[in-house]
C-alpha cells in the first residue's frame, strides 16, 4: 500500500469517529429516563440520604423513611444510612447535616417493621 492509501483510511477512520461522537452525544444522546435511585452515584446517594432523614426529622415517621432507603438497595436501611454517614463525614457535610444522618441512623437502628415483634 502506498501512503497515500493510509492518509485516506486515516481520514475515512477520523471522520467516521467523529461523525459516531457527533451522533453520539448531540443528535441522539442517551436520555435516562424514570430509573431507580439504586444507581445513584455516592455521592448523590449520600445527599437523597440526607434528604430522607430531614423528611424524617419533621414527620418523625421511622416506616417512612425505611421505605424510602429501601430503594437504594437491598442492604438494610441502617446500614444504608451507616455507609452515607461515612461519606458525609469525610466529604464535608456540614454540623448539622452529619447530625441529621446521626439521627437517622438511631432511628433505622431501632427500627423494627410492622409485624414483627421484639422479643
């Protein structure tokens, strides 16, 4: 092959790749559309966390608030509310945000479902 045949599939090759960007990420991007918080990224998890324990600290409803951090997986709400304490603290959440959490994290940790008696 001559090099004038490798500058064209050079150029075919950078055109193709840039045409598959345009495409890609201006005509038709990826819209995500009605998901489920479990896929959240930390640090979004830790602030719907968040959240859900000031919606907490106001109805003063632990089953509620179960229910709400059951979406994000299928740990326990506790321990849901322990890893997002976690990131809050070393990521600079702010006095009062980390003691929302703390209060939420007694809650989950004393929390027990409806229908299920503590011996």
């Amino acid at each position: 092959m001559t090099s004038s045949n490798w500058i064209k599939i050079l150029i075919a090759a950078l055109i193709g790749i840039a045409l598959g960007l345009v495409y890609g990420w201006v005509i038709a991007p990826v819209e995500y559309i009605d998901v489920t918080p479990n896929i959240l990224r930390e640090d979004y998890r830790a602030d719907y966390v968040l959240m859900v324990a000031e919606a907490n600290q106001n109805e003063q409803d632990p089953e509620t608030a179960a229910r709400r951090l059951a979406i994000l997986g299928s740990e326990s709400p506790a321990q849901i509310v322990a890893s997002s304490l976690d990131y809050a603290t070393n990521n600079g959440f702010t006095h009062n945000e980390i003691l929302l959490l703390q209060g939420l994290l007694t809650a989950m940790q004393t929390y027990q479902p409806q229908g299920i008696n503590a011996p």
